[in-house]
C-alpha cells in the first residue's frame, strides 16, 4: 500500500497531514471557545476580544500567524495565547501520528477524525462542563457514513462494522443512562449529562457493542483515579485558599470516557481476548 507512493517520499503524508491537522485544530480552537456560549464556528469571523480588531485570514494561517505576530494582537498589541497555537500543533501532530501508523488510508483519516472530537469534547467538558452536540451529532453521522464506506473499501478494522455500528450506538447509549440513572440514585443528585449519553453513542457508533463496554469500564477507572488525585485536591486547595467552604467537585465525566475511547479502540481487542483467554481461561 505504501510503497505505491514510494516516489513522492516517505515525508509527502505525514506533511499534508500535519497541515491539514494544524487546520483541523485551528477550526478546533473556534469549536471549543464558541460552542459552550452557544455561539455559531461560522460567522461572525474571529475578532480580537480586547480591541475587537477583526483577524485577517493571513492573522489566523495555524501556528505561522501567531510565531509572525509575536503572539501579540495587530490592533492593540494585546497578547494572544498559547493554548491556541498548542492546539493546532496537537492536533497537527495527532494526524501525522495517525498517517505514520495506518498509512495514506482512509482508515488513518478515521481514527484521526474521531481523536480530534474526542480532544475537542474533552476540553469543553473540562472548561465548561458541556459536551457540545456540534461534536457528537457531526461524530455520530461521520462513524455511520464511514462504516458504510469502510465496508466497500474493505477497510473496517479497528472499527465496527456498519451493523455494529448501529447496535453500539444504543448500547453505549443506553449503558451510560443506565449508570447515570443509578449514580442519580446513589447520589440523590444528578449523577450524569446528557452529553455522556450522546457521546456514548457516538462513541459505540465507532467501536462496536463490546469495546463501547469496555469503554465506560475504563473511563470510570480513569475518572476514579483523575478525581482523587487531580480534580478532587485542586479544589480543596482552592477552597482553602480562597477560605470559602469546600463543596465536592462535580467529574466532568467526557474528559476520562474521551481518552477511554480512544483506548478501547487501539488496543481493545487485545484487552478483551487477554481477559478472556488468561484470566478467565475461556
Ligand atoms: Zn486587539
């Protein structure tokens, strides 16, 4: 498959993936500080938040602009932050990750379609508890659009099959409301969003049934461990600080169910068959 390319040079796809990453990110840094404040990604264009200087389309080329700029605003000198830049060099990095290991195939462009959701969802969740539709609605129909086209490309593997497909979307779905409903009966609160529950199904949507399982078991692992030795002595800390009474943090569970996902699908599989086969003796 790759030595048909061979001509072009070994770092002819990694490049257009990092450019086409560093894109997809740039689009990423909109996503995530709009969709939570319910704004449009599409108009207006970006403006600078402290003097409202409209950005150019050679003020916003990924990484290039800010390093040109000097990380300061054209208009009013105002500093532009990193976390933006950041971004668009994970996710730039993230697709050549995917190219390097899955090739120039249509199954690379997959696995990196659905990091760089998961990624954005993570953010959102972790800086606003939200877990925008825009990213699980567009997720949900691209793992159904590309399933379809996996199949008639012979291309499935590490994901679901079209039927699979389907039926982990309503496992993940319906699993995730199931723990949510008895977290809200353990807790007398409400334990879990919405947005788990469609970020579940996208995520079944992609891994089939039983890694979407595998899944929720991981990101409750993950949000375990996160909780208690992240999120949980922040806040204390800060309730100290501040001398104001500590409350206990909600977990914004999509940050540990997002990696979990992407866990599950790499190495899933393997997971499973060795809990089967060594620990269960199946
Ligand atoms: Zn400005």
């Amino acid at each position: 498959m790759i030595d048909a390319y061979a001509p072009l040079g070994s770092w002819y796809f990694p490049t257009i993936a990092f450019l086409f990453g560093s894109c997809i990110g740039s689009f990423l840094n909109v996503c995530v500080s709009r969709w939570p404040a319910n704004l449009s990604v599409v108009k207006p264009r970006s403006r600078c938040p402290h003097c409202g200087h409209e950005i150019t389309w050679y003020e916003n080329i990924p990484l290039v602009s800010w390093l040109a700029l000097r990380a300061k605003c054209s208009g009013c000198k105002a500093p532009i932050s990193a976390v933006y830049p950041l971004l668009e060099l994970t996710v730039g990095l993230i697709w050549v990750a995917c190219v390097l290991q899955f090739g120039p195939t249509f199954t690379a462009i997959r696995v990196a379609v659905l990091a760089s959701v998961l990624l954005g969802i993570m953010i959102t969740d972790a800086t606003d508890y939200v877990i925008p539709d825009g990213f699980t609605v567009f997720g949900f129909f691209f793992a159904l659009v590309a399933a379809a086209v996996g199949t008639m490309l012979g291309e499935t593997l590490p994901f679901a099959t079209l039927y699979d497909s389907i039926m982990g979307a309503c496992v993940g779905a319906g699993a995730i409301a199931i723990v949510g409903w008895l977290g809200e009966l353990a807790l007398k609160k409400e334990a879990m969003g919405f947005g788990d529950v469609t970020l579940m199904a996208m995520v079944g949507a992609y891994l089939g049934p039983g890694r979407t399982l595998l899944t929720i078991f991981i990101g409750a692992f993950l949000g375990a461990v996160g909780f208690l030795a992240i999120v949980y002595p922040i806040a204390w800390l800060r309730a100290r600080k501040s001398g104001t009474e500590f409350a206990p943090p909600l977990v914004p569970f999509g940050v540990f169910l997002a990696p979990a996902a992407m866990i599950a699908l790499l190495w899933g599989s393997r997971m499973m068959n060795w809990y089967a086969h060594d620990m269960l003796g199946l």
